[in-house]
C-alpha cells in the first residue's frame, strides 16, 4: 500500500445512490488521505437525485458525480486502489473485475434506498439512513492507523467495520 493517499473503491450494482454518496463522504472527510471513487456492476446511468440533495445539504462536493461501469477502473491508466469495498450484497456476490495489484476487500453491505417506494419523506428517510450508516463506516475507517497495523489485523478491521 502506498504511503501517503490511499485509493478506495466503493463498488454497488447500480452506482446511484449507495457507492456514489461513500464516494463523496469520503472525499469529503479524509482530507486528502484518501482518494476515493465509485462504480457499479450494472450502472443505472443516473445518480440519484435524493443523493445528491443529502450530499449537497451536508457540505459535500457533488460536481463531477456521476453513474460508472466498474470497467473503468480495469484498464491501463485507471487510479490505482488499496482498498474496494462493496456496498451491497449482490454486488459482493458477483465476480469483480481483477484489479492490477493486491487490494484490500470487505462487504460494508447497506440496504438499498433507491429501491424504498411510497412517499417523498420515505424515500428521504431511507437516503439518511443509508447516508448515516455510510458516514458511520467510513468515519471508523478514516480512524483506523492503517501504516501501523499489519495486512491480517487491517483486513479484519476493515471486515469489522461492515458489520457496524
């Protein structure tokens, strides 16, 4: 792993809602630690607009936030990850991509909120959920003393998190 900014990917089956707003809480709370991206198995082509109004009512950057096939992280001149965390459970169960060197995984699965129906304050309520426990996992893992810990204590932390 390098040094000094790590490369994190947050992987779902769609990349609209779950993966796009880790991605942007953790760009927006590292500090430049850690420089993160997102993508989906089966992308939707859209970001959720729910998502991107908790975002930008946070603080958060959403400029550049787009849906991503997970291909584009495949190929020569793609970023190169320490880290690809799935944020849901199909996306877990599919075979991923090989990624050009060892990275770290763990399923931080987080239930769907593009997929709650009814009313605009259900819907709402199913974004901030998924945003809190998202901004909860990835509060843990910014604290984590990553250079210190050795690659079988950091996968269990990282694993421990999911279960947060």
């Amino acid at each position: 792993m390098r040094e000094l900014s790590f490369g994190v990917l947050f992987l779902c089956t769609g990349n609209s809602a779950r993966s796009i707003m880790a991605e942007s809480i953790l760009n927006g709370v590292s500090k430049g630690r850690f420089r993160a991206y997102s993508a989906g198995s089966h992308r939707v082509g859209k970001v959720s607009p729910y998502a991107l109004e908790l975002l930008e009512k946070h603080g958060y950057n959403t400029e550049g936030l787009r849906s991503k096939s997970w291909d584009e992280f495949t190929g020569p001149g793609a970023p190169p990850f320490d880290f690809v965390f799935t944020v849901c459970d199909r996306a877990a169960r599919e075979v991923c991509p090989v990624w050009p060197h060892q990275v770290m995984t763990a399923n931080w699965s987080v239930e769907d909120p593009a997929l709650v129906s009814g009313s605009e304050e259900a819907k709402r309520r199913a974004f901030w959920n998924a945003y809190t426990v998202l901004y909860r996992r990835i509060e843990l893992f910014t604290n984590l003393p990553i250079a210190s810990l050795d690659r079988l204590r950091l996968q269990s932390e990282v694993d421990a998190i999911g279960m947060r």
